[in-house]
C-alpha cells in the first residue's frame, strides 16, 4: 500500500508539472509512448531481447507519429509511411530466419496506435486544456471507483481476463465515473447541453473498462503480471493509463463528430 501511494503521488506530481506548459506536455507524452512501446515489445519479445536497430528504428518510428505538428509539420500520410518502409526493410533483409511476418505486424501494430493515439493527445491538450484533464477525470474516477466497490460489495466475477474485476465493481465505477466527469465537463468545459454531456461521460466511461479488459488480456496472452516496474506500485505505463488510452481515442473521435 506504501508503494502505490508513493506511486500514486509521482503520477500526480508529474501530471501536474506536464499540463503547466504545452512543451513540457508534449515532451512528457513522447516519453510515455516511448515506455509504453517498450513495455509492449518487452511483453512480446521477453528474455529473447528484440535487436538494438529494430528497437531503435521502432523508437524513432513512434517518436515521428507523436511529434508531428508538435517538433515538425509534415502530412499524416507521410509519418506513417516512414515506419511501414522502414520495418518492411529491416525485418525482410536484416535477418529473416529470427523474424517473420507476425513480428512485423505485431511491431507496426503497437506504433501506429500507440503513436496516433499519443499524437491525438498533444492535439487535444492544445486544443484546451480542460478537455485532456476531462479525460484523466473520466479514467481515473472510473477505475478507482470500480476497484472500491468491487472490493467492497463484488460478488459476480466480470471476465476470465481479470479475475479481480467484478459486474458491481463495473456498473458503479462507470455511473461514478460518469457523474464526476459530467460535472467537471458542465463546469469546466460546458459547450454542450448536459443531456449531451453525459451521454458522452457514459460512453467514456465504459471505453476506460473496456480500455483495461484490453491491455489485461494482453498480458494475459503473454503471461506477464505487470507490463514494468516503471511505477512503484502501480506497475508499468500501460498498467496505470491503459483505460486512458481508450478515452483519448474515444474523446478524438467525438470531437470530430461534434
């Protein structure tokens, strides 16, 4: 318990410096897509140790993706172009008897959607500030939320993928998760109508569950508890902000519709 409240702390001290200035904020999310690459290779690749120039171009491949209009301006189509061409040649030519097909699917995967979605990220952190905080209030209440009343009143197992996880501890995460988050959008942000409003918290809320049934049953697959020690307590990026994840990708979605 010691360890997650000193975790807990470091991921609110750290949330807290990266949205005081839009560098800083881009920055720190180049590097939570970067550790979380690695977390997912690591998850696939183990003891077996994917080669420095793979991981090294999987690196700079996700960094262009992120970074765009951020460091650079160049067309989307373009930065995804970049890493298609250059794993296509490595893992054809650079050593074919140790890697196939699926490693390069597997690796252009995880970059382009780790990548867009941490792009997606910086895009909505500049376009108000109120609406990337909106996003960790949605994830962050969602789960809490579902972890306390699951262990306090769960009693009906949600899924196989977690076991810990229970359909009490679900539904009352996401109505909590959907009333913090309505409140803060109606007070904070409020260009909607409040009916509108919670029906996107709602949808929100759920995407964050169904954001951490996804990257558990990843872990699953690969047979690993936590993704890193990155975090005391919490484990890795993913393991922390796997439900975030699945919210920036639902928010950018919405807010292209809207």
């Amino acid at each position: 318990m010691k360890k997650r409240l000193i975790g807990a702390f470091i991921i609110l001290l750290i949330l807290i410096i990266s949205l005081t200035n839009k560098t800083i904020f881009s920055l720190i999310t180049l590097l939570a897509s970067i550790f979380a690459l690695t977390e997912l290779i690591k998850a696939k690749y183990k003891d077996e140790k994917l080669d420095n120039i793979i991981y090294f171009i999987c690196i700079i491949s996700i960094s262009l993706i992120v970074t765009n209009h951020f460091l650079f301006t160049v067309n989307h189509v373009i930065t995804y172009i970049i890493p298609i061409l250059l794993l296509s040649i490595l893992l054809v030519t650079y050593n074919n008897k140790k890697y196939n097909v699926s490693d390069y699917f597997y690796l252009l995967a995880i970059i382009m959607f780790l990548g867009i979605t941490f792009n997606l990220f910086i895009e909505i952190y500049n376009d108000n500030i109120y609406k990337c905080i909106y996003i960790f209030i949605v994830a962050f209440m969602t789960d809490t939320y579902a972890y306390i009343s699951g262990m306090l009143i769960g009693k009906h197992k949600l899924t196989n993928i977690s076991p810990n996880k229970t359909i009490e501890g679900s539904i009352v995460g996401t109505i909590i998760g959907c009333v913090i988050s309505s409140l803060y959008y109606y007070i904070f942000i409020g260009n909607l109508s409040i009916i509108y409003i919670i029906i996107i918290s709602l949808f929100l809320t759920i995407l964050s569950e169904v954001g951490d049934l996804f990257f558990s049953s990843i872990k699953r697959y690969f047979k690993i508890k936590d993704y890193s020690n990155l975090i005391p307590g919490h484990g890795g990026i993913l393991d922390r902000f796997d439900s975030v994840i699945f919210v920036i990708l639902g928010l950018s979605l919405i807010l292209n519709i809207l």
